[in-house]
C-alpha cells in the first residue's frame, strides 16, 4: 500500500518501544513502518535492534518528521540484556504504554535431518524467546502505563504448516503466548493482540524472492495484491492504540486472505485450472 499520510494524534504522550526497528536492507521493513507511525500518532519510540545503524535510519525518518526517538541496541534473545535496556528506555520515555515484539526471522527451514541443534534453538530463541525476555522486562512498566499493549508479530506459518523447523513451531507458540498474556493481566487492564503478516513484501525477503516467486505469492492469495510493511503498521497502530480497548487476545491475520483459502482454490487462482469440472 502507499506510505500513509494521514495521522490523528491518537497516542500523543504514550512512550512505545518497538524491536527490531531496523530494516534488513534498503527500504522499509515492519520495524520500521511500524515505528514510524507510532511515532506520527504522538508517540516517542524507543528502537531497540542489534545493528546500530539499521536503527539509525529509523531514527533520522522519525526525527526528520518532528517526532522524538532514540536507539537501544542490544540482542533481544538476552535476558539480562532486555532488562537492561528496557530500563534505560522507560527513564528516556518517562513511561511505557506500548510494546512492540517485531523481532522475528525465518531460521530453521527445512528437513529435521538438515538442521542443526544451534540452529533450531537460535530460530526458537530469536522468534519466540525474545517475546518472553521482552514482555517480562517490560511488563511492570507497561502496568504503570495508560496503553498497556503489547503487540506480537507472529506469522500465518504459525497457524498453517510450511515445511519450516523451528520458525513456524516457535511462531505457534508466540499466538499461544500472547493469549496467556491477555488472560493474565487483563485484570491488570493490559492487552495483548498478534499480528500475523502473510506474504508482504520487505526488504529482507526481497533478499531470497524472485519475481517468479513474489508473483506466485499475490495470485494464491484470494485478494490477489502484495502486501507490505505498511500494512502490518497499520494493524499495529489500531491494535495498540484506544480504539482498540476492548480487544484482547485476537490473532488478527494481514495476509490477503491466504489463509482462509482452501488448496484445490488456491491451486486454480494460480494455474487459471478448474478443479470442479
């Protein structure tokens, strides 16, 4: 979708950290869309990542459309290390009311027989550990907040099997994790939703998709467009903000509606071929 224009103040005041806020690659990523308009409803944003200068670049959008938000670096699988910055993030914003678990990559595809312990227990610790380091760091803070949301970015290879290790298994596990978070402190007045992105585009999987592929990807889904960063943002932004107050614990799918398609259809919007005849 086009970069929106359009903003209404709606989180002006609530401090929001996002991880992974860098873009793998020149253009933009989930962390960084999704920063960006936190930051364009009046939010300041703390932009935890790894690499300082993927970070950077979200940054300088932020700061060059009059908008505040400052870098965190370190590795999100760490405990100690989410502690840690969190804490330090919390003193800059003042408060938190949003939490962003954007960090995510698709380790351990493949066979079982073709992958390594360390690296399903790397694609485990990075899409799905690095959840729980953050939620419980944070999670006093965001108690002490006005917003209370925390925001999941699992995946529709959470729900639907695709032949991967560790990404899918641990992105199943993530939907899980944000329910138990829902159940356990909605008391407390916090929410926690996911979003599970489909087949977008982003800088990262322009990495390893072909034309051929991207084109495979739209047709099969029922919408038959690509989707992109934007519009995970754009979920985010209605998740995590006030319109959103008595939604908690949904699994909200941004995926052209690929996973409501049955096979045999899917086959036929991809081949022009009628299975019904």
């Amino acid at each position: 979708m086009p970069e929106p224009v359009k903003s209404y103040d709606r989180l002006a005041g609530w401090g929001a950290i996002v991880t992974g806020a860098g873009s793998l690659g020149e253009g933009i990523g989930t962390g960084k869309a999704i920063s960006l308009l936190l930051a364009r409803e009046g939010a300041r944003v703390a932009l935890f990542d790894l690499d300082h200068d993927r970070a950077a670049e979200t940054r300088d959008l932020i700061t060059g459309q009059g908008a505040e938000a400052k870098i965190f670096t370190g590795d999100v699988t760490d405990g100690e290390a989410c502690a840690a910055m969190v804490e330090e993030a919390v003193q800059w914003l003042g408060r938190l009311d949003i939490l962003v678990n954007n960090v995510g990559m698709g380790a351990g595809a493949g066979r079982l027989e073709a992958i390594a312990p360390a690296a399903w227990e790397r694609g485990i610790a990075l899409n799905l550990g690095s959840a729980y380091n953050m939620t419980r760091a944070a999670i006093t803070a965001l108690l002490a907040g006005e917003g209370k949301a925390v925001v999941n970015i699992a995946s529709v290879a959470g729900v639907l099997a695709h032949g991967t290790a560790s990404y899918g298994p641990a992105k199943a596990a993530m939907i899980q994790f944000t329910r138990e978070i829902a159940v356990m402190y909605g008391r407390e007045g916090l929410r926690a939703n996911a979003v599970l992105p489909g087949h977008i585009m982003t800088p990262l999987v322009e990495r390893f998709a072909s034309p051929d592929a991207r084109e495979t990807r739209r047709l099969i889904a029922p919408l038959g467009v690509e989707g992109d960063a934007w519009d995970i943002a754009q979920a985010v932004i209605f998740l995590a903000g006030p319109e959103a107050r008595f939604i908690s614990g949904a699994i909200l799918p941004v995926d052209g509606g690929v996973t409501q398609i049955a096979p045999l259809a899917a086959y036929e919007a991809l081949t022009g071929e009628s299975m019904t005849r």
